[in-house]
C-alpha cells in the first residue's frame, strides 16, 4: 500500500477559535507524520506491506506493538481530520439523526455521554461514535491509539465519529482543562461526514 499524509480539506487557522491554528499544524505536520513515517517502517518488508490497513486492525494482536501504535495513530488522526470542518450546523439530521435518537433517547444525552466518554479516558486515548454490524450506535473510548477495528478493542464496530484527547491535542490552547477542549469540539463537527459515513456497509 501507499501510504501518505493527507492533505487537511481546510486551512489550519480554518477552525479558530475552537481549535488554533498552531495546535492544527504541529498536529497534523508533526504528530501525524511521525505516526505515518513509523508506520511504513513497522511494516516494510512484511505481509502487512500489501494488507488494506483495515484488514491489519482484524488480526492487529497478531502483529507487533509498532504497528498497533502507529497505524492507529495513522488512521485515527485520517478519520479526525474529517471529523472536522469550519462553520458546521450543530446537529445532523436524516437518517443519522433518527438514528442517534434511537438509541440515545435525545441528542444532548448523546452529546453528554460521547463528552463524558471523552472527559473520563484516562491518560492518552480516543472517544468513538461507532456502528456494530447490528446497526446499533454506541459511543465508546480506547486507550493511547487503538480503534474499534482493532481486535484489541473492548467494543468493535465501524467508527463514524471520534475525538482525540491525546494531550497534544488540546494543550496549547486549553492547557489541562480537557472539558472546554470537548465543548469546543461540538462546534466544528462535519456531521454530514458522519452522516456519509453511517450510511455505508458494516
């Protein structure tokens, strides 16, 4: 496979004041890169070179940690990249929506729960909206860069939405308070992305 950096489908100083434009380009420059860079170099010259990374998440216990840290952290940050967008509506609606309603009751109990999910991972890690095979949405959180496609996960299914609460993330803005960081996030939400997502096959 050809790995490369994706290129962020906005500027960096795009989702200011929510997210500053330093943080977006040490991110994405530095933290993103180094994840790709040391991903290629856990697999080169393994069969893993010609594996479709999601294909590598099934069988990941399998593989050394080198792959699991870094591939994680290379399809992670790819997926909150789109997660992401300037001037967003603060809701979804359609199927998305009904959906969340579903299984959420009200959309603030969903954005209260994937908050908390955010605010209580210990340490490094993610929080996740994901879609098992059922149908069911689920919110979820992962330690340092495992996925919900990782068969180390507590919880798998298809990731439609996550927040990376690796202090880099956050820290040069709002230093250690992680829950302003969350309440920001809502603001920038690209929920049709989600939407896209959520209607795809699990």
């Amino acid at each position: 496979m050809n790995y490369k950096l994706p290129e962020l489908p906005y500027a960096y100083d795009a989702l200011e004041p929510y997210i500053d434009e330093e943080t977006m380009k040490i991110h994405h420059q530095k933290h993103h890169q180094a994840y790709l860079d040391k991903f290629v170099k856990a697999i080169k010259n393994t069969e893993m070179e010609k594996m479709e990374i999601e294909d590598i998440f099934e069988n990941i216990s399998k593989y050394p940690d080198a792959v699991k840290n870094n591939g994680g952290g290379f399809y992670n940050h790819n997926l909150f990249w789109k997660n992401l967008a300037p001037d967003q509506q603060e809701k979804p609606d359609g199927e998305l929506f009904d959906a969340i309603i579903k299984y959420f009751g009200t959309f603030e109990n969903f954005k209260e729960d994937f908050s908390n999910a955010a605010a209580t991972r210990f340490g490094s890690g993610w929080a996740w909206l994901i879609k098992k095979r059922n149908g069911e949405l689920v919110i979820t959180s992962t330690p340092n860069q495992v996925n919900p496609l990782m068969n180390v996960s507590e919880i798998n299914g298809n990731p439609l939405l996550c927040l990376d609460v690796w202090e880099h993330a956050y820290y040069l803005k709002y230093r250690n308070k992680r829950p302003e960081y969350i309440e920001a996030f809502w603001h920038v939400v690209n929920w049709k992305e989600v939407a896209n997502r959520y209607k795809m096959k699990v």
